[in-house]
C-alpha cells in the first residue's frame, strides 16, 4: 500500500483501532491497542498490545473479538500500554475509523491515570467515506463495507491491529477516490447490487 496525494503523503500518519469491553468509555475498558505508522505514504511500523482490564471480560465481548480473559491476564495494564502506544505515534497524525470511539476510549483511559493527551489532529475515515461516497456506490460506511468496496488486503474481524491494517487499506482507496483515481481492485456493485472487481 502506498498513499499517494498531496501533502498527506509527506505527513507521518498512525491508523489506530482499539478493542474494548463495552461501549461506552465511562463504563468499559480497553482490551487491546492496534495501530500502523505510514510515513510518507509507506508503512513504517506496527504496535499491537493486549490491554489486561480491571474487570472481566463479558462472554458477549469475547464472542465478538474472540479475547479471552485468559489471553489478557499477563497482558500489560492500560497505563503502561497507553505510554507505549503514544511513544510510537509521537508527532503523527492520528487516523481511525468511527473516530471517536477509538479516540473516546484513548483519551478517557489517560485522562483516568492522569497521562497527558498530546495535541493531534485526527482524520475519521468514517465521516471521509460519507463525503466521497453515495449511496449508491455502498449501503453503510462500515468498515467491513469498505474495506470489500476497496478490496482490502486486510479484513476487519474485530481486532485491533487487522483492523488498524484495513482501515489503512481504506484510508489509501479514499485518498485516491478525493485525487480522481481509481483505486486498484476497486469494487463497484453490478446491476444486482453485488459488489465486483473491475480492473484499474
């Protein structure tokens, strides 16, 4: 994947995505903490950390992101690997998808052990997709939809750092769409309403 649009390819960018246990900060927390760093349109590195919450897990939650309480026990607590995941986005712009969830439960979290939130601007893939996209090219903006829509090469599956890998994918297929070009692989719905590959 390379990004390649104006002055968003000379910006350091952290594609970030968080896995919880609930959804709503005040009332749940963090269970993992995904993110990609794209440095001049390139992927530059990776940050993956479990998060061990203070509670258990509900069975619903793990369910959906198969994280057990298990999995999580030996996993670092949220401080310390909020201190780590703000080290590897240091001076980066932050970029998720349905923003300000991701970004409600960082920010909560740090407020919460007294851990200073920088300064960022933060582009929501989300709002981008509703800006370029109608109706009529997908049904929802979810980011399954997306990410089928621009032929990822990461699906999302309710985990933090493939999740982060496909919400990158996107970001790419929506910069490109904003600078008129049409992404390869890119799926258009047929007359049935299927999406299909068409060719670059």
């Amino acid at each position: 994947m390379k990004i390649v649009i104006g002055t968003l390819a000379d910006l350091s960018l952290v594609v970030v995505d968080v896995e919880t246990t609930g959804w709503v900060p005040e009332q749940a927390e963090l269970t993992e903490i995904g993110a990609v760093r794209l440095t001049g349109g390139q992927l530059t590195g990776e940050f993956s950390s479990l998060v061990r919450p203070a509670g258990p897990i509900p069975p619903d939650i793990t369910a959906l992101t198969g994280i057990t309480d298990a999995m999580v026990s030996r996993a670092p607590l949220a401080g310390p690997a909020l201190r780590a995941f703000l080290a590897f986005a240091s001076d980066c712009m932050l970029v998720a998808h349905n923003a300000p969830f991701d970004l409600g439960f960082l920010t909560a979290a740090c407020a919460a052990r007294g851990i200073s939130w920088p300064p960022v601007a933060v582009l929501d893939t989300a709002v981008l997709a509703r800006l370029l996209l109608s109706e009529h090219d997908v049904p929802d903006s979810r980011l399954a939809t997306l990410a089928e829509y621009f032929a990822a090469r990461t699906l999302p599956c309710h985990r933090a750092l493939p999740d982060a890998k496909a919400t990158a994918d996107v970001l790419a297929g929506l910069l490109a769409l904003a600078a008129g070009v049409r992404p390869a692989g890119l799926r258009l719905p047929d007359r049935g309403g299927r999406l299909v590959s068409i060719a670059s």
